[in-house]
C-alpha cells in the first residue's frame, strides 16, 4: 500500500530499490539491532507502514490529505 503523505512512497521506483539495498546493509551490518530499534521504538503509519517522520504534516499537525 502507498499513501499519497509518505515522502518514501511517492519517490520514484530507483530510488526506493536504493534505499531498501542500503536498509538492508544496514540491517546486516548491526546484525539485525537496526531492525529492532526502528519496529520496536518509532512511530509508523497504520497504511504503509513506513516511518510517521517521514509524512507531510500541516502546520497544526494534522497530516496532509
């Protein structure tokens, strides 16, 4: 699923295989530790599941529809 607020999700396909190849070398590269922190510690959206941080925002902090 892709939500049209997610600054990853609405990159072009290049640039997300990028980032998954570096995601995954650092996953490997902290034997997993990388991986933990960021599902057990930060906020994702329910949608894509990616990172909230990485969601438009206005400025009263509602998202962005």
């Amino acid at each position: 699923m892709t939500c049209r607020d997610c600054k990853t999700c609405t990159n072009p396909a290049v640039v997300r295989v990028g980032q998954r190849w570096m995601v995954g070398l650092l996953y490997l590269g902290t034997v997993g530790v990388g991986f933990v922190v960021k599902r057990g510690f930060m906020r994702h959206c329910p949608t894509c599941r990616h990172l909230l941080s990485r969601h438009l925002r206005r400025t009263d902090g509602s998202f962005r529809d």
